[in-house]
C-alpha cells in the first residue's frame, strides 16, 4: 500500500520476533527502505545476509550437497535400459537436465552438472541454441 505510517504501526505493535523478521523479510523483498532500532531487523531489511540466510536454510533442509539431475532426480540408473524418446531427442533431454539442475541447485553456489570440474567436458558448450542459452542463464540461477 506504500504507507509508512501503516509499516511502523505493524513492526512496532507486534510482540513476536519471529514475525518481526518475516516481515523485516518482507520489507526486502519489495525494498522498503524501513529502519528500526534493532540491527538484526536493519540488516535483513536492507539483505545484508541474505545469501547467508539461504544457505542457513539449505543446511537445515539437507539440502546443502548439490544434486546431480541424473542420478538424484530422475534416476535413470535404475530404469530399464530401453530406447525412450528421451534419449533419441538429446537436445530435449539436456535441456531438461539444466533446468532441473539449475532448480535443484539453485543459490547453492554449487553443482554437479554445469560447474566446470578439472578433466570434464563444459556442459554450456555442450549444448547448442536454447541449450546454451538455459545453461548460461542457470549459472546465473546456481
């Protein structure tokens, strides 16, 4: 609503802290510029430590070791190896890879398919057109 007047009346009637940092999220995400006598809010107000926030989150989840799209997801390995449209539609299929890695490691900072390992192939360049496209735009989302 953009009324600043109805932002301090909420932060400061409200007794629970953890509400306070929700919406201290909130603020944020929709860049508020809001400030309040307590640093912790100030700093998740202007994301300071945001990322450390995620990564908080990721570790408490067990989500913290990247995933590989391959075997963690779709779990190929334990299918039948029988000719599926999939495999003789590669470009289709990569494609899905990456966006399924990018989703599955998304802010992690790491990964399993797109970061370059010593001696392995360069998935982006792996790939060719919209492939190369997503796979550029999901190191962005990694």
């Amino acid at each position: 609503m953009n009324n600043m007047d109805l932002v301090k009346e909420v932060m400061t009637t409200c007794e629970d802290p953890l509400v306070k940092k929700q919406m201290a999220f909130m603020l944020g995400r929709q860049r508020t510029p809001f400030e309040t006598e307590d640093d912790d809010l100030n700093q998740i107000i202007s994301q300071e430590k945001l990322s450390e926030f995620y990564k908080q989150l990721a570790r408490d989840l067990d989500q913290f070791d990247p995933k590989h799209p391959e075997k963690d997801i779709f779990k190929s390995h334990l299918e039948e190896h029988k000719q599926s449209a999939a495999q003789l539609d590669s470009a289709k299929s990569n494609l899905a890879k990456t966006y399924v890695n990018a989703f599955v490691n998304a802010g992690l900072c790491n990964d399993l398919l797109i970061c370059k390992k010593e001696g392995s192939e360069d998935w982006v360049f792996k790939n060719k057109d919209e492939g190369q496209m997503a796979a550029a735009a999901s190191v962005g989302l990694l």
